[in-house]
C-alpha cells in the first residue's frame, strides 16, 4: 500500500469509527461525574501509555475548562507524579502504582476512571480493587478487547480493538464528558 493510501484509509477508518460511538454511555457517564460533584466529591483517572496521558489530559479539561469559564471541578491525575510513582514501583511494585494513590488520595463518594484498552492492566485492575473497598465508583474506558470488566461500575468500550482508534474515541468520549458536564453548570448558573 502507498504512504497515500495508508493515510487515506486510515482516516476514513477513523471516520467510521467515530460515526458509529456509543452516545448512551458517554451519557450516563457524564451523569455520574456530575452526581460526583454535586456531593464534592473527585475523579481519580489512571492508566498506562498513551492512556496516562489521557488521564492528564481529561484532569486538565476539569481543573480548567474546557469551553466555557466555570467552576473548577476536583480531578487528580494519578499518572503525572514521578516522585510517587517511581517511590511505589521501588518499593511495592509498579502493579501498586496506582493503587496507593487511591488508598491515600480516595474516599467514598469519588469516582476512579481506569482507562485501559486491554481491560487487563494489572496496576489499573488494583486501582479498581482498593476503589471497590473504599466505596469509589469505577468507570471502565477500554476498547473492543474487553467486553465487560468486573472490576468496573459503569463501562464504556470503543468499537475498535485497535490500540489508536480506541484512543482517539475515549479522547471524543472525554471531551462530550466535558462539554456535558459544562452544559450542566451553565444550566445551574
């Protein structure tokens, strides 16, 4: 295949991908974060890779904004501290990462986003774990690979089973979040 077509294809991959996402989640997502804030509660966000930048990436829109001025809303990216993250992977394994995050910054009433699109990432499945214990609610992002995790409360799945598409569907998916959640404020104002 020639470097045109590769690229024309794989955009017009991406096209069908995005035409064809779940709303309906994304929805009642959007619903539980606003439930979450509404009682002062926060988001903890992990994953790994390219899904650790994600997990940044979604705190930001939060803490800031991501259209419209309003009120800051609590989430912590578990995924930017290196002096946590490599003292916890020293000390107890990188598989505890994420989960000694929780245990110290998460109480009842949050939620944790556990982004991974294998649905199998041991340092995310113990985040989830120690949520479960703590009374956190856990919303899955994975891709095609995972049907229904376990280890989550509320799911959303992309329809693809590739790593980049998935990706670029939970970016779609975080930013409807965001711009829902806003709507929301900007009814209340």
């Amino acid at each position: 295949m020639s470097k045109k077509n590769a690229v024309k294809d794989y955009i017009e991959t991406t096209k069908v991908l995005m035409a064809g996402m779940d709303s309906e989640s994304v929805m009642k997502i959007t619903e539980e974060l606003n439930r979450c804030f509404k009682r002062d509660g926060k988001v903890l966000l992990c994953g790994n890779g390219g899904s650790a930048s994600d997990a940044s990436h979604f705190a930001g829109e939060l803490v800031g904004r991501f259209r419209r001025e309003r009120k800051a809303m609590a989430a912590v990216a578990l995924t930017v501290d290196s002096a946590v993250i490599t003292a916890v992977a020293n000390d107890y394994g990188y598989e505890n990462i994420f989960s000694r995050q929780v245990e110290a910054l998460g109480t009842k009433g949050d939620v944790l986003i556990a982004i991974s699109t294998s649905g199998v990432s041991q340092n995310v499945l113990r985040a989830a774990e120690i949520a479960e214990k703590k009374g956190i609610f856990v919303i899955a992002f994975t891709s095609m690979l995972c049907d229904n995790p376990s280890w989550a409360d509320l799911h959303w799945r992309s329809s693809s089973q590739l790593t980049s598409h998935t990706q670029e569907q939970m970016l779609v998916a975080f930013h409807a979040i965001c711009y829902g959640l806003e709507e929301i404020l900007a009814e209340k104002a």
